[in-house]
C-alpha cells in the first residue's frame, strides 16, 4: 500500500514530471492518498507489487466513491504521430479503405463450403456474391476483407506500439476453457483505435479472432453455421461512445493492447444501460444507431428486438441462432411494434449464382430489418443477443444502419451516397413464423 501512496504523491508534487505521466490531485497530496485507499478498498488491490492491470488513478475517483459514470476513465490517449503501420480502418479485398461494410456468411451446407459470403460496403449501391474463388477471396482468405482490416492486430505480435490499442470481446472466446459467465453480454466484437480513427467490428462468431495471425485468424468450427459482421471506421471523437456500449452491454475482453483502463471497467464494474439508443457518426459521415438492452425475465423489456422495434417504432423481422433452447414465439402485442422470427434465408450464393436456401437452424447470425413502406424508417440491425428467456436475462447490444437514397434529407442532413442494405436484407427473407395462434402452433408465411 505504501508504494501507491508514494506513487501517488510523487506524480501529483514532482514538477518535473512530464504532462502524460502526472495525476490531477485536485486537493494536494491527501487527496491522491484517499483515491488509492479506495481503490484499494472497493477493488481488493493487493498492498505488494502493482498488478498487471491497474485503472488510472484520478478518473477513477468519483466513480469508485460516488458511483457516478466515469467519463475520462475509458480513453486511451496517445500523443506521438501515427504511423502508415498504426493506421486502423475498415478495409476491402482489395486493402482499400472503406467506411463500413457488411459481410453475411454462408453456413456449411451442400453446395456450400463454409467459407462464402455475401458483401456489401460504403462504395456499393449492391451487394457482391463471393462464391467463386477464382474471382473472390473467401472468408479466411490471408489477404481478404477480414485478414486486411485486422492487419494492425496480426502486425502488433511482432512490433507493439504506443500509438495502437485493440480489445476483442467475446462471450465464446478462442480458448475454450476461459469462457465468459453469464454475467457478461452475449457479444462478440473487436474493437481497434489509434490517435485518430477507431475500427468497430460487430460479429456474431465465436472463438474469433483465433489467433493474431493472417494464416490462423479464422477458427475452422466458424464455417459451420451462417454469421454476420458489421465492421465501420469512427473518427476519434466517437469512441467514448463505443466504449459506452460496451461497457452497458459488459462486453468479455479475451484479449487486447494498450487498453488496460477499459480492460478494468469491464472486468470490474457495470453500467446500467440507458433507456434509449446512442447516434455514432461514422468517418464517411454515415449516422449508426447503437442499442443496448435491458436484463429481465419479461420479454417486454428483456428482449433486445422488441426493444429495437419500439424505439424504431416499427415492426422487424428477426433472424436469430434456431439452435437456441427455448427459442421465443414471433412477438405480437395490440397497437405495437411486432417482432416476426425468420423461419428461413435465401441468397444467390449457388454455384452459378444460384439461389440457395437454408434454415435457421443453419444460421448462427443475428440481423433484423424493420417492416416498414415509410422509405425514412428502413433499418438493419447487427446484433449480438437470441430471442430466448436465458438470454433475455444477459445484456446485448446491436449497430443499426439506415438505407437512404443520394439526395435524401434524413434528420437535416442530405445524402451524398445511396445505402441499400435494408434492401438486401429483406430480399433473403424466405419464410417467417407468423403470429402465434395456440402455444407452439405458428402460421409460417412465405416470401
């Protein structure tokens, strides 16, 4: 204990300390000493050598003793001048730059391989089909979309840097037995920053990023099932928000670099979530949607898609895991939103191009798309939780993306490029489960 004590008091009265290494003792020396007793106290941190993960000290203090939220304690502030190396953004299978894409995985299933997809991204008014792997990379390709974006990870293994941090989240993580309680979200994500842009990869696969290796990133059990990814590239100013949600949906850190302030938040507090949705603004200009959801036994409030549809005030079709025990009837209500289950997908990804069809019993994905005809209501979801009672009780989150036309004026702002992901989306809609007529006796509609 006397080490932090003397730490504390060497870094707020030393003059010549540099600026990143001093700690605002706003009342002197005594008031340093109480901010570590109470982390020492609230936090059980040993009185011997200091342990790996230690939070900043001074942003910490309001939060500790007064359990208000903390807003500096989340950011990881790097002041040296960014490197080609360091430059973190959403990429293509081309390494070009984009603001954000989509990627929808095809499961393993006759004629499929695993490893197909369906992509979309900032650049394209229409999705592209990746089947042919003499014209497309695959999934796990060392130099394909994903393997490109997640380069300054793979890059990091050999040469750790001061101007990069990363966190990946999973409540399935690579190593099998570290796996997340449920007292952490259902969600899976990587997140990268540097002193100037922050990547947000939003997925749905467990145990990925496997390794921080091109050649080994992709786990083989994620060709199995059908999954999604969201990836888009913030500016700096927005990743106190990202940090926001993951600290509502209290997202299971696996493994990360120079994030060892986030890194505590997560492991050792929680955040109750807000009542309302979160606007992010991508560095293209694009508006983002985050949503967290509530914990509780009642769907009302425990379901993360029916908490989507109100707040969109719109009705959604959902596609989540149809191997989830218990999986919860379409949702119904008099005079509210309505939440359809999707029974089955549909997607040109055949040889040839052919339409093939699979069942969600196929799909490990978790999407929604609202039911809508108003053209400034068009919304698609990237989520992270079931439609089950288990997991209503677990925290979860989705990003949410609007499809709009060049020259549209949505909240003031005009349009500049044309977004046709809801579009997409709801042309794989093969089948949904209707509204429950008698318990488990569903009418399922064709599309």
């Amino acid at each position: 204990m006397w080490r932090l004590i003397m730490l504390v008091s060497l870094l707020c009265c030393i003059p010549e300390a540099s600026d990143e290494d001093k700690v605002e003792c706003p009342g002197g020396v005594e008031d340093g000493v109480r901010t570590v007793l109470a982390l020492s106290i609230v936090a059980n941190l040993p009185s011997g050598p200091l342990p790996q993960v230690v939070p900043p000290l001074s942003p910490l203090l309001n939060s500790v003793i007064s359990n208000e939220k903390p807003e500096n304690a989340k950011k990881t502030i790097f002041k040296k001048k960014v490197k080609l190396e360091d430059k973190v953004t959403c990429r293509n299978e081309n390494n070009e730059e984009v603001d954000w894409f989509i990627i929808y995985k095809a499961p393993r299933l006759k004629p499929l391989s695993g490893l197909e997809y369906i992509y979309i991204d900032s650049t394209q008014d229409e999705p592209s089909y990746h089947y042919n792997i003499s014209k497309h990379k695959l999934i796990n390709h060392t130099k394909g979309v994903l393997a490109n974006t997640l380069k300054p990870i793979f890059v990091q293994t050999t040469l750790p840097s001061p101007n990069f941090a990363f966190i990946s989240y999973s409540d399935g993580t690579p190593d099998r037995y570290l796996a997340a309680s449920d007292t952490f979200g259902h969600s899976k994500g990587v997140v990268m920053k540097n002193s100037t842009t922050v990547v947000w990869l939003v997925h749905s696969t467990p145990r990925f990023p496997y390794r921080r290796n091109a050649e080994t990133f992709y786990p083989d059990t994620g060709k199995t099932y059908a999954q999604t990814f969201l990836c888009v590239t913030f500016n700096d100013d927005q990743f106190d928000q990202i940090t926001d949600h993951l600290l509502y949906i209290r997202a299971y850190p696996f493994d990360h670099h120079n994030m060892d302030d986030l890194l505590y938040h997560l492991k050792k507090r929680r955040y109750d979530p807000p009542a309302s949705y979160q606007t992010l603004t991508s560095a293209g200009g694009r508006e983002f949607r985050s949503f967290a959801k509530q914990q509780s036994e009642e769907r009302e409030e425990g379901d993360l898609y029916v908490t989507i549809a109100n707040q969109l005030w719109s009705h959604v079709y959902v596609q989540t895991w149809g191997g989830q025990p218990r999986r919860e009837d379409s949702y119904c209500p008099q005079n509210r939103p309505r939440v359809y289950n999707i029974d089955s997908v549909t997607t040109p990804l055949g040889e040839a191009g052919e339409w093939v069809t699979w069942e969600n019993g196929n799909d490990h994905s978790k999407w929604c798309v609202t039911r809508t005809s108003d053209r400034n209501n068009r919304w698609t979801c990237i989520a992270d939780s079931n439609r089950a009672p288990t997991q209503f009780k677990r925290r979860g989150g989705a990003l949410c993306i609007q499809d709009v036309n060049a020259g549209d004026v949505v909240d003031g702002v005009t349009a500049d490029k044309t977004v046709k992901v809801w579009k997409m989306f709801n042309g794989f809609i093969a089948a949904y489960e209707g509204c429950p007529v008698k318990k488990k006796h569903n009418v399922k509609y064709r599309c």
